[in-house]
C-alpha cells in the first residue's frame, strides 16, 4: 500500500475525496519532487486528472503546488 502525506489525506478527507488514488498520487508527486523538477510540468500533467474530482480537488492540488514552490507557508500539509 502506499504511503500518503498525513496532512494532504486529511485535507483530502475533508473534500470527500480520500478515497481517490489518483488524486492522491498527484498531489504527493508534488510533495515528493526532487529539488530542481519542474513543478509546473507536474503540476500540468495531473490537471486534467484533477479537475474531474471538481473544484475543491483542483483548490488542494493548486493549494499543494503552492506551498511546494514555497510561496505559501501551509502547517495542514
């Protein structure tokens, strides 16, 4: 099984939407990429699986991405 961010499983319990995967793997590659990737690549390449879990799915992701690029300084993730 794999391991989740305990902060992003609990935003994304939330939401409603714990339960999806997909969801769950993007956000994390998110969480998880090295220093020097681009995150805008990741973050363009899972936006479309994103958006079919509605606009508080596409709000976390956007929140994730975020706060990984170090712009916002977030203690739930």
């Amino acid at each position: 099984m794999k391991s989740y961010n305990a902060g992003l499983v609990q935003r994304a319990n939330k939401i409603g939407i714990v339960t999806e995967a997909a969801f769950l793997d993007a956000c994390q590659e998110l969480l998880e990429a090295p220093t020097l990737v681009d995150l805008g690549s990741i973050f363009s390449a899972h936006l479309g699986t994103v958006r079919l879990f509605g606009g508080d799915a596409v709000a976390l992701f956007t929140e994730v991405h975020t706060f990984r690029k170090g712009e916002l300084r977030c203690t739930r993730l």
